[in-house]
C-alpha cells in the first residue's frame, strides 16, 4: 500500500508576491496577519510590495524577523508568543527553510496550545493550527510542500517535528524572489534540492510510484538550469525551473523520507553552523559511493532518465560535474571543520535514526568516519 500527501493550493506566479492581497484571499477570517521572516530577507524588500497590497487592502500586519538559521526552540517560542498576542488569523513564511520551518511551528503552536516538547518525532503534533501560506526565496529546502520542521534544541542538537497539521494551506511561487540570491547561495540550495529527490528515489520505506515521478522530473528540471541559474541569476526560466523543481523535489522526499546524506550534514550545521544546502553538498556524492552497492539500479535508473549514462557510477559522476560547475566548496577544510571533529561528528549522525532508517544501504559509525576523512 502507498499513500502520497502535499499542500492542497499551489500558485505559480512570477511577480506574485507584490499582489499578497489577492493571495491570501479566503485565508484571513479576522484580516490580521502574521509574516514570519528573517533580517536578511526583510532587508533586501522583497517583502515591501506585498505589505503594501495587504495594507492596502485592510490588513494590519505584524512582522516576526528574529529568525535565525537553524532556528532555536527560543525563536519559535519568541514568535508564537509575538503572534498570539497580536491574535492573527493567517501566518505567512517568508524566506528560505528556516523562516517556513519556524512558521510551520508558531502556526501550530499558535493553532493550539500544545507544547513545543510534546511536538518532536512523527505524527506526535496534534490539533489545529493557523491558516498557513509559505512563499519560498530560495529553491532549495522544498519546505513550503513538506509536513517537516528542524528547530535546533540545547546547543548543537537538532530535532524533527512532522505531522501532516504542518503543512501549508497555500503555497505561492514566485522566482522573481530568487533573483537576488547570490550564486554561491543558488548552487548550495540547488544542489541539496537535487539531494532531496535522489533521497526520495532511493528511500527504502517509504519509496512509491508518485514520489518517484516527482523526484524525476525535479531531477530534470534542476540539473539542467541550475547551471544557468548561478551564472545568470536573473534568468526567469532557470529561475523558475529551479523554483519549480525545488518544490517537486520536497512534495517527493516529504512522502519518501531523506537518509543518510541529511545524516551525515546535519552535525555540519550544528556544530559547525555550516549552511543546511552546502552542508548535503559536501557530504552527497562519497554517501552515494556507499551507497552504491545497494543503490545501483536507482542511481542507474534516474541516470538513464537524465540521458548522462545507465549506471549508478554516471549519476554520481554527473552529481560531481555540477558541483563543479556550480562553484561549491568540495571539502570539511574550506568550511573550517578540523579533523579532530570528525568523530564527534560522526557519534552525532549516528543518533539520526529518523533518516537513516531510509537508507539504501545500512549506515555503520566506521563508514562514516571514512566519509568525513575522505572529504577532509
């Protein structure tokens, strides 16, 4: 048996973010919004237009832009407090993963009542949340279609929230938001967009035939304009593409869940505060080496698809072909990891039981340890 869910209104609009006021339509019963964001993109204006249209249209409006990457448990409480004092109607996330992660929470939180603690693991949030529309900036996390949220507890630790009550109401996107993405940024988000649909192909769970179409054609349409889309950041139809893609590629690892690569990148950002995107970068393609022997008729099977070969060892080739073209950093050292960390590291992955359940092939301390030190 198979079971496939996603956000049930998606809107595709470049430009569409300067009309929020048509957007939200039949979202707002009390016309009191929320926006979720960080400084960064609140910063750039990408946001300006699309207040404006809200507030001219007879919303009041209330900006949340303490978000933070990795977002911590006090961020999101911060926000839910902000946010049910204010007593909005709708939440929008407004950023890259971490701002539509956070808004993905606060709705729930905010929906009702239950506490942040109580929500971690699978299917454990529970009851309403707030009407939830998520417009992504960059095309990468795919978190606007995903029943997923990583919010960092204590110092270092990262924790999972997913439950269906998480996702969005509506998504809109909009790829002129992705104009201003620097191409280092572009390349990173991209390339852990296309980490996201070759997890989801090789899911071992939970892998179906409507998560396999999607992460195909997000294959597609990512590997063959996120080259374009780093050199010629204002290219709309890269951009959309990229948008696009990025977006089919979390509506597929949202019901085939991700492995050992989000395993093994996800102690890079917490110890290390290495971007989540850069962080699948640099551990993609010696995972997919391991994986190979499990993994082969997958690998050769989205290679034959892409037309750059029929094995598993053309797909992982390519993979290195576009981090190469695409400029991101290949090694532990550019991103100042010491080799002294590795075990650590490694310990910590271990821990990830969420995610490396999914995998091809069974992820051991040993294996991983040699990863880390290849990449070194």
């Amino acid at each position: 048996m198979h079971s496939f869910q996603t956000v049930a209104d998606i809107r595709i609009e470049p430009g569409g973010a300067a009309k929020l006021d048509y957007y939200v339509d039949g979202l707002c019963k009390n016309k009191r919004i929320a926006i979720v964001t960080d400084k960064g993109v609140r910063g750039l204006g990408l946001m300006d237009a699309g207040i404006a249209a809200l507030k001219e249209a007879g919303y009041d409006v209330i900006i949340f832009d303490k978000v933070v990457a990795d977002p911590p448990e006090e961020i999101v409480l911060k926000g839910a407090t902000a946010i049910r004092k204010f007593n909005a109607g709708l939440i929008i996330g407004f950023g890259g993963g971490s701002p539509m992660d956070t808004a993905k929470v606060i709705a729930h939180l905010v929906g009702c009542d239950q506490p942040l603690e109580t929500m971690y693991g699978v299917g454990n949030a529970k009851g309403p949340s707030l009407p939830l529309l998520l417009i992504p900036t960059t095309s990468g996390t795919g978190s606007e279609v995903t029943n997923v949220a990583i919010i960092t507890t204590g110092k270092t630790a990262k924790k999972g929230v997913v439950a269906d009550s998480l996702y969005a109401d509506r998504v809109l996107l909009d790829a002129e938001l992705t104009f201003g993405l620097p191409p280092s940024i572009t390349a990173s988000t991209g390339i852990d967009a296309m980490v996201h649909a070759i997890e989801a192909y090789t899911s071992i769970r939970e892998k179906n035939p409507l998560s396999d179409a999607l992460a195909l054609t997000a294959l597609r349409k990512m590997r063959n304009s996120i080259v374009t889309a780093v050199n010629d950041g204002k290219d709309i139809d890269a951009r959309d593409d990229m948008l696009i893609g990025a977006m089919l590629a979390g509506q597929a690892f949202s019901n085939a869940p991700c492995a050992a690569v989000h395993a093994l990148a996800y102690p890079l950002g917490g110890f290390f505060h290495v971007p989540h995107g850069l962080s699948n970068a640099l551990v993609l393609t010696e995972v997919m080496k391991y994986n190979l022997p499990k993994a082969e008729h997958w690998y050769g099977e989205i290679a034959k698809d892409l037309g750059v070969g029929q094995t598993g060892v053309s797909l992982i080739d390519e993979m290195l072909r576009l981090k190469d073209e695409t400029h991101v950093p290949k090694t532990l050292t550019e991103v100042n990891i010491p080799q002294d960390a590795i075990p650590m590291m490694a310990e910590d992955a271990m821990t990830k039981d969420r995610l490396l359940m999914n995998n091809a092939r069974e992820m051991t301390y040993d294996a991983t340890v040699k990863i880390y030190e290849t990449i070194l």
